[in-house]
C-alpha cells in the first residue's frame, strides 16, 4: 500500500459528470487499517445513518477518529468511493435509517448528512457496499500534510 502525506482539510473531487466517484476518508487505527488492507472494508451494524461503511471528504473530521486515541496511534485512509445514488438526510428525515431497505419505494447506495442537517454539526457519509470503496494510500495523523 503507498503511503502518503495527506494535504488540505477537503478534496471532493469528481472525475467527471456521469463520474460518481469521489475522495473521501477513513480515521482509524493502524491496526485496523491493515486488517481493511486485507480483507477490505465491513458494514458497521448501525450508526447515525444505520448500516453502512462511515467515511468523511472533510480530512480534519477524519483525523480525528478513532476518538480518544494519541495521534501516534490514529492514521487515515485515503480512498476513493462510487457512491452510486445518494440521498440527502435531514434531522427527523423518514429514511435516516432505511435508506438501503428494499422494502422502500426507492433504494439509495449512499446517505449523505450536510454540515447543516440538523443532526451533528458536521457531515456525515455512510456508503451501503464495501465493495464500493478503493483504498487508495495510507497515512499517519503526525505526517506533514502535503501529497508526495
């Protein structure tokens, strides 16, 4: 896996229009980094957004997790997402949870919470398919930000 210096507090970067693949990323710990290296990224069983794979396009909020751990021991994976269809949830929205759910007239593969939803101040990205999402590089909370 490369390693990599990352830079910025935000990259949201779409290849193309009909492109529904953007950067986004993933705090964790170098332990668990490794394990997604290996096997690749698990559904948590439930969260703001219900299940799903969590990340963030905002670097610092990523930086940050997991919460409680010494930056030594914290990194960040850098990847790249097909977020598919997305849908847009806002505090008391009826598919904060169900959004994945069959059983629903419509199907989306990705939740997004603005900065603004109402929910927790800061945006938050939950991704259905594991399997959607490519680790692109590795990097340690305490390098200096600036790609290589």
């Amino acid at each position: 896996m490369t390693l990599c210096f990352l830079a910025g507090s935000r990259e949201w970067v779409r290849h193309s229009r009909r492109d529904r693949t953007y950067i986004m990323y993933y705090g964790t710990t170098r332990d668990i980094a490794d394990v997604i290296m290996r096997e690749g990224f698990r559904q948590s069983n439930d969260g703001t957004l219900g299940r799903g794979v969590y990340l963030s396009r905002d670097l610092n909020k990523a930086s940050r997790y997991p919460i409680g751990l010494p930056e030594a021991q914290r990194v960040v994976l850098r990847v790249e997402v097909n977020v598919g269809k997305v849908i847009a949830i806002y505090r008391g929205h009826p598919r904060q949870k169900n959004w994945h759910d069959g059983r629903c007239k419509e199907v989306f593969d990705t939740a997004w919470c603005p900065p603004d939803c109402g929910m927790m101040g800061l945006e938050e990205i939950c991704v259905w398919d594991p399997n959607s999402i490519t680790v692109k590089c590795i990097a340690p909370i305490t390098a200096p930000r600036a790609f290589r």
